[in-house]
C-alpha cells in the first residue's frame, strides 16, 4: 500500500491502513487483491484468469465518512489464477 503519491514517500509492507473496499466486509473476514488493484472479500467477482492475492483481514466492516474501511495489511507472497 503506497503511504503517498509519490514513489519516494514509501509503501507499507505490513500493518494497519484505511482503504477503499469493494463490497460488504464483516471484521475478521480475510480480504483479497486482484490484478485490477481492487479489493474485497471474496474471490468470487473476479473473472477467469485474475490473478488473485491474499492481502490481509478486515477490523472495521462499515466505512467511515471517506468511504474506508480499517485493515491489517499483511499480504501474503503466494497468489492463484482463477480458471
């Protein structure tokens, strides 16, 4: 996750961040990335041949008044391909 708009500005490897989520969440719920860069918490709206990543689990599941929701960022080094 990029802490700015500039590449100089760093990117978070693991921790807590507020993000735009696509879809309802519920806390704890393990969140997804797909080569499109959205995220959510199922597999099941990407297409075939998505490359989908595990990216962490969910702490808030309603978003706030910027339309974010509280993550632990944690991404996993595996990925499948959907078929």
């Amino acid at each position: 996750i990029s802490l700015g708009t500039k590449s100089y500005q760093g990117m978070l490897l693991r921790g807590f961040a507020n993000i735009n989520r696509d879809g309802d969440v519920t806390i704890g719920q393990a969140l997804f990335a797909g080569d499109s860069g959205r995220v959510t918490g199922s597999v099941d709206g990407f297409g075939n041949g998505d490359i989908i990543r595990h990216m962490g689990y969910a702490l808030s599941a309603s978003a706030d008044s910027t339309g974010e929701i509280q993550i632990y960022f944690n991404p996993d080094n595996t990925w499948i391909e959907k078929g």
